[in-house]
C-alpha cells in the first residue's frame, strides 16, 4: 500500500517514510493512495488482539516485514503495559458493550497506538535508511501526551517534545505529564487550547525557520496526523466485533454500530477505515460535547471554528479543529486532493468551509452525529452507576448519552461504545456525579471514588501522587515556533 497527500498526488510513499515523516511537505495529511485492504473477520476468528494486530497492521503498512511487524506487536501488547490479558475487554451494559480502551499504561485509549508506535517508527526509520536523531513533536489535549511520553521514554534516538493546553486538562492528566520519565522527553503548557498547540506542531513541519534548526534531525509526529498512530486503532474495532461474535452477543456478518466520543476525528476515522476494509459496520456515531463542530457538519454539511471556545469535564474532546476530518473528505471524494486543498484554504483563511452536497450525502450514509451538555453528560455518569453499577469517565459518558439519542431515532442495531479512559483519570467530577462528595485535591478525589466504589484505582495513576514534577515551562502561543527551533538547535548542537 502506498500513501499520498490529501492536498496533492504528486508523489506517493510507502508506509515508512509516511511513519518518519508523519506530516506531509504541503501540509496533508497522508492517506492510502488506494484503499483496497480486505480483511474478512471471519477470517480472524479466534485470534488473540495481537494476531489480529498482526494481520490488520501487515495490510496497512505492507512494506514492513512479517517478522518486524510481528515483533512489533508482541513487544507492545503484553502483560508488563497492559493489565488485562484481553488487552481491549468488553463491559456489557443494558444497550449494548463498551470496548475498554483503557488497561494500557496511562489508562487512555491513546496506549493501543502509541505502545506501538515507537516500534513502528523505529523499524521505518532504519528501513528507509535513515540516520541522526528524530525530534517528535506532539500537541495533546490531554491524553495522547502521556501517552506518548510513556511509549517513547529512552528510545534510542528520539526526542520527544509534548504541548498542551496549561488551563484545558484534567488535574491528572496534567500531573502524568509533568512527572514523566526519560531523559529524552520534553512537556511545556500554553497559555491557549489545544487548537493552539496543534496549530504549532502542523506549522513547525511548514517552518523554514525550524528546518533550519533542524541540522542532522528529522521531525516526525506522534499525533494522529502520523499514519502510524492512526493504523494500529484499527486493530479495536475488528477485536470488539470478534469478541461480541465470540459471545453470542451478534452473529457473524451482523452489523454492529460503533459510538465513538470525538475530538481529533482520529479514533472514529479509525472506525471508518475498519469498515471499508471488510468489517459489517452499519453506522459510526461521532460523539460530541458543547465543542459541537462536527455534530454540526455532519448535519449541515458546512464546517466553522467561528464559535465559542468550551472547556469541559470531557477536556480531550475540547477540540474545534479537527484534523482527521481531512483525511475521511479525501477518501469519500475519491481522493479528490484539489477540493480538500481549497476546504482547508478556505478553514484556514476565513474558519469556515462547506462540502459539496454530493459529499455530504455520501459521508452521512456512514456517519451520524449528536452532542450533550455538562448536565446531560454528569447525569449519564449518574444514571450508569445507580442503575448498573459501571463506572465511567465523562468521555464515554458523552458517547452513551449519544447512543440514548440514536435509539431515540427508533434505531435497534446492536452497538459497541468506545470507553476511552479510566473514569480515575477524572476523579473529581465523576466523584461528584455519582455523590455528595466534592474535595479540592484530586487525590483525595481518587481514594475517596475508590473506597465509594469498590473499584481499582489504575497502578499508574496510583503512583502519581508521590512522584515530582519534572516539567514546568509554560509559554505563550505565540512562541511556539521558536520554542521548537531552539529545541531543534539544542539537540543539533548535541
């Protein structure tokens, strides 16, 4: 498989360089020139995650060796990152199943890529025959940095540099990054949202100014712009279909719908991917909260960042940009790289675009829309745990409460909710919703949630709070760029 530009098909690569580059020179995003993949589940039954890993992963980036994608997979997936021998364990629940994301080792659905993804890039950069040092550059709105430190702490080679939004993540979130390990990782706060942070890892790739700095080291990203990080999240959807096929929930060759609650459009364009590739998906509901920009698209056809800011308790959903929506209008337009080059000029110089009707027409065929407020979300955290006793985070909160939506529509297909974080990543709220329980402190937040509970608290969140910060550099949003280039400069002069 070979991957192009959603702004141009002047030229295509293999999945390696894509991986290095993460970022294309004109500002795409990369994407499967041809998207012919066939993957049959039936074909994959009975498999464990990481065989199933190994056969989805050897079809997207085919210039990889069966032995490397293999080792790969076996070094990612296992007992010492994961604590569920399942690796992605459903919960059933009145309407349906949540796919825990969430048993990787910063208890967000962001490990199943990027405990991965280091090995990936690895074996590209040494398969392209590449040498000297890779700086990636990373924004977050409040997982994927964790995350990303986690899987690249003492890489060999690699820098890792994290931005994300001083005022826009959880209180443990926040504390997760700031006490990351590794001499080789980076994290500093703006003073801004995580569009801004995004906005300086997209410019930096564009920047000459950075790639002057950039002596003997190669920019890639850890973000789900990088084909890398997008490809292994397709893994969950076919193993969610397998596992409900296993249980008796479906038959196989049922379609199944898949509630997924969104931010960067990367986890539900994974979604869409699965899909083309073979599996039964009927719809792909991308779940919003009050940052409703795609629910608003996907009804109206047009895009706008023009609109109010929100700050949420769903903070890795705090997003008005979202990037993966560029690569899904490529592939639903044929790959049509002059229309998507004109939607983002248009996004970029006046905040605002609308697709064709045609387009829209074809895109709405896959996927619907919903969003819900704070009340509505803290009360769908309420409701579970009263009636059910299953404990979520305010993300998948927003995505069950989309999926009430759905069925409200007098759709009865049998569904999956992507749960994307364990619910003691947001302890505060989520302790506040289900009691009359309050404190200031988040780790108070988190015993008390526990002992209310019964539950576990996660060993990687329960060590947060002895560790020290390390990281406290906070910058404007405006000096990101040249935060970057004296990064470049320093690891040049190294």
């Amino acid at each position: 498989m070979l991957y192009t530009s959603t702004r141009s098909k002047n030229s295509t690569c293999p999945s390696q360089e894509a991986i290095v580059q993460g970022l294309c020179s004109d500002g795409g995003l990369y994407a499967p020139a041809d998207l012919n993949v066939k993957v049959s589940p039936e074909a994959l039954r009975g498999m464990s995650y990481q065989k199933i890993a190994e056969t989805i992963l050897k079809e997207y980036l085919s210039d990889f060796s069966t032995e490397t994608i293999q080792r790969c997979v076996t070094s990612a997936y296992c007992s010492e990152k994961f604590d569920d021998p399942q690796i992605v364990p459903l919960t059933g629940f009145s309407d349906g199943v949540f796919t825990d994301l969430w048993h990787g080792p910063t208890s967000a659905f962001k490990d199943l890529a990027l405990t991965i993804m280091p090995y990936l890039l690895t074996a590209s950069y040494q398969g392209i025959g590449k040498t000297g040092k890779i700086a990636i550059l990373t924004a977050t709105s409040g997982d994927t940095g964790k995350a990303a430190l986690s899987g690249f702490a003492d890489v060999e080679n690699t820098y890792v540099t994290v931005f994300y939004p001083e005022n826009g993540v959880s209180a443990i979130q926040k504390k997760q990054m700031k006490t990351s390990r590794g001499a080789n990782v980076c994290v500093i706060g703006v003073n801004g949202n995580f569009d801004d942070c995004q906005r300086t890892v997209k410019e930096a790739f564009a920047s000459e100014y950075v790639k002057n700095a950039c002596r003997g080291v190669t920019l890639s990203s850890a973000n789900s712009i990088n084909i890398g990080r997008l490809v292994p999240q397709i893994v969950y959807y076919y193993s969610t279909y397998l596992n409900l096929v296993e249980k008796g929930r479906i038959k196989m060759n049922d379609e199944v719908t898949f509630v997924v609650p969104t931010g960067n459009f990367g986890d539900v364009l994974a979604g869409y991917l699965a899909k083309k590739s073979g599996l039964p998906i009927h719809r792909l509901i991308v779940a919003s909260n009050s940052n409703n920009v795609l629910t608003d698209f996907l009804k109206t056809g047009t895009y706008s960042r023009n609109r109010p800011f929100h700050e949420t308790i769903s903070p890795s959903m705090d997003i008005l940009v979202s990037s993966n929506l560029e690569r899904l209008l490529f592939l639903e337009s044929g790959n049509d790289s002059g229309l998507v080059s004109t939607l983002m000029k248009q996004l970029d110089e006046k905040g605002e675009y609308t697709v064709p009707a045609s387009l829209l027409d074809s895109i709405q065929n896959t996927f619907r829309g919903f969003w819900c407020t704070e009340e509505d979300c803290r009360k769908e955290i309420r409701a579970l745990w009263e009636e059910e006793q299953i404990l979520i985070d305010p993300h998948t909160a927003v995505a069950r409460n989309a999926l009430r939506q759905y069925r409200a529509e007098g759709n009865s297909e049998y569904a999956a909710v992507l749960s994307t974080a364990s619910p003691f990543k947001f302890s505060r709220d989520v302790l506040s919703c289900i009691s009359a329980y309050e404190p200031e402190d988040d780790f108070d937040a988190m015993h008390q949630l526990a002992e209310i509970t019964g539950r576990r608290i996660p060993a990687g969140l329960a060590e947060l709070e002895m560790l020290e910060e390390r990281f406290h550099t906070v910058i404007e949003k405006n000096q990101g760029i040249e935060t970057i280039a004296a990064k470049m400069r320093e690891l040049s002069d190294d």
